[in-house]
C-alpha cells in the first residue's frame, strides 16, 4: 500500500511541474524519436502568461505568483522575492560571447556566511572561470582561459576535494585537440590541475561531452570527478590523476545524453554513479565497477532522481524510459531491478522535464 501512495504522489507531482513546462526539441534526433509529433514549442507554448510589462504578479489556489518578461526586465530588485541583484559585469550583450547560466554556482567557500559566485565569463574559447562578491558582483578572481563550451549544461561544481576543507571548482571545456577537466582554487582561481580528455571533436552527444559529476567514489575522506565524452567515463581523483575509464561503446546518437548523478545508495560512505544515454541506463560503483545495465533504454532521460520511494530504507532510482514518451521507471539503485512503471501521459503529462521526490501528503 506505501509503494502505491507514493507512486500516485511522485505521478501527480510529474503531472504538476510539466502542465505549464516549454520543452524544445533536442537537435536532429528530436524529428526521429516517436512521440514527438506535435510536440510543444517552447517559443510558442505559454506565451500567453508573459507579462506586457517587466513582471507581473498573479495569485492561484496555492499562493502568488511572479512573472518576468525575460526581454523587457532590467531591474531585477524592484521583483518581488529577489533579494539580490546587480548587473553582471562580463560579455552580456557581446554578439558571439554569451554566458551560459547552467555554468555557474554558489556556495559559501569561507564560510563567512555570505554566498560566493562562480561562473565561466563566455561560453566561448579565450576566457575563463571568475568568482563575483555577493555584496556588489564585483569580481573577485578570473582565471586563465579554460577553453570553450564543451557542452550546453556543462555543470561548475564546487566542493572541497581534498578533504581539507578548502573549495575547488570544477570544469570540463573543449580545447583545440582535446578536452579537458580543469580544477581551481577558490581562493586564487589558480590552476591546481588539469587533466585531458577524448580528441576535442565536438560532436552532436547533446550534454554528453564534459558532464561532470562530484563523490566519494574512490575513499570516504577525498572526493573525485567524473566526466563523460560522449559513450566513454573518465574518474579522476583529487589530484587529478586518472583511476578508471569505463567504455559503454556507445557512439553516435546513441551516446546522446544528458543526465549523470551520483549518490550513496547502499549507505556505506562510498557514491555510486548513475549515467543515462539515448541506448543505455546504468549504474557503477565508485570504483567503476559495473552493478547493472538497462540495454532496453528507447530514448535518454531528462531526469535522475535517488529516494527511498517506497520507506522500506532502501534506495531507489528514477528515470525516463523514453525521453518524451514515458514511462518512469523506478527501480533498485543497487540492482536495477523494476519496482514499478508510472505512465505520466495517462495523467494527462506530455513529456516531463524533471521530477521530484517527498512527501507531498500531509495527511501522513
């Protein structure tokens, strides 16, 4: 009975976060994939809420609600629910140096109890990674070029590596033969180590060129990295230097994908590693030991969600079946094993973006 209550909550959760969701089309595989006839446009889907002016403030069962005309709003601090805000001092507005917003983070690295930011100044080669003061956006450090782009939701994540308590940020960028996964000192934005990758062709694998992932994956005191190119993980530890390489030999469109996410499954101190690709879902120990393999994966997940789903202290793990089409899988995340399917277009859901996981009943 708990796995079927949780089941309808997680389903009407789905159901929740797509109804006013613009999904795009992803590249040339978009047209191929079954299910995507009429398929929402994000450049046209909902744009009847966007406000005439630069926000506007609306109201529903569950409380108020902010809209912002992306295109018009140039005070961000008059919105209601902003606490922050101040121009971005980089190449916004420089035709063929935009910033990317996926790429960039915020933690408090000193623990001063103020918010530090990190973000790549240009999606393009000739610039690097910079950290803004939260007071007035002031640039603290820039580093040295770091390369280009290497995917569209590359991840800057920040973590102490070293287990020393001192913050590095990480990040994988093209170069002009290779790729590669470069780490700095929050401090500094000095280089404390670089470390190349794959032949630096950029090739249509969506995000699946330099997604990288944070954990324990190799001892419980230090973290490492892991980076994906294409069909083929690198690990890297906290040094930089290279602990294992795992070759799904996906290729092609079938190295497609987006997703990659860790998580400490079994409870014993160590990340497991969960990768999605357009043919394949899997999940690897830390020490990139293979636990299990879904081949029967019909298009890449746009989600990886890790939680007890059904209380019995056990870790699940939930994905797309079929990136568009459904269902959500959840199973084992130690053995991959079904616990169950939720089809969310029989609630009414065209194609789900992202999940969450709670308890969401407050009756329980």
């Amino acid at each position: 009975m708990t796995i079927k209550r949780t089941a309808i909550t997680t389903a009407c959760l789905l159901a929740c976060i797509g109804s006013g969701m613009a999904a795009a089309p992803d590249g040339p595989h978009a047209a191929a994939r079954p299910g995507r006839a009429g398929g929402i446009d994000c450049r046209k889907n909902n744009m009847h809420l966007c406000p005439e002016g630069e926000f506007a403030v609306g109201k529903d069962q569950w409380g108020e609600i902010v809209r912002v005309n992306m295109l018009k709003i140039k005070d961000w601090s008059k919105v209601p629910g902003v606490k922050k805000a101040w121009p971005m001092q980089g190449f916004e507005g420089v035709p063929g140096m935009a910033f990317h917003p996926v790429i960039s983070e915020v933690k408090d690295v000193d623990g001063d109890g103020k918010l530090d930011i990190f973000r790549r100044r240009s999606e393009h080669a000739g610039e690097g990674i910079e950290r803004l003061d939260y007071d007035d956006g002031s640039v603290v450090w820039v580093s040295e070029p770091v390369g280009a782009l290497s995917g569209d939701e590359s991840r800057l994540p920040v973590f102490d590596l070293h287990g020393k308590g001192r913050y590095s940020v990480v990040h994988a960028a093209r170069e002009d033969d290779c790729f590669a996964l470069w780490c700095l000192d929050v401090r500094t934005g000095r280089t404390e180590w670089r470390a190349p990758f794959g032949d630096g062709v950029k090739r249509n694998y969506g995000n699946g060129q330099g997604d990288v992932v944070v954990g324990r994956f190799l001892d419980r005191k230090t973290r490492a990295v892991v980076v994906r190119d294409g069909g083929v993980l690198h690990c890297y530890d906290h040094t930089g230097k290279k602990a294992w390489t795992h070759d799904t030999k996906l290729r092609g469109g079938n190295a497609y994908a987006h997703e990659l996410c860790r998580h400490d499954a079994d409870g014993d101190g160590l990340d497991e590693v969960f990768p999605n690709w357009q043919k394949l879902m899997m999940g690897l120990r830390g020490d990139g030991t293979i636990l299990w393999q879904d081949t029967t994966q019909a298009a890449h997940s746009d989600y990886l969600v890790c939680a007890d789903v059904d209380a019995d202290g056990k870790t699940e793990l939930i994905y797309d079946h079929h990136e568009g089409a459904g269902p959500a899988y959840v199973v084992e995340a130690m053995t991959g094993n079904l616990r169950m399917k939720i089809d969310y277009r029989k609630e009414g859901l065209r194609n789900a973006q992202n999940i969450a996981v709670g308890d969401f009943d407050p009756a329980r």
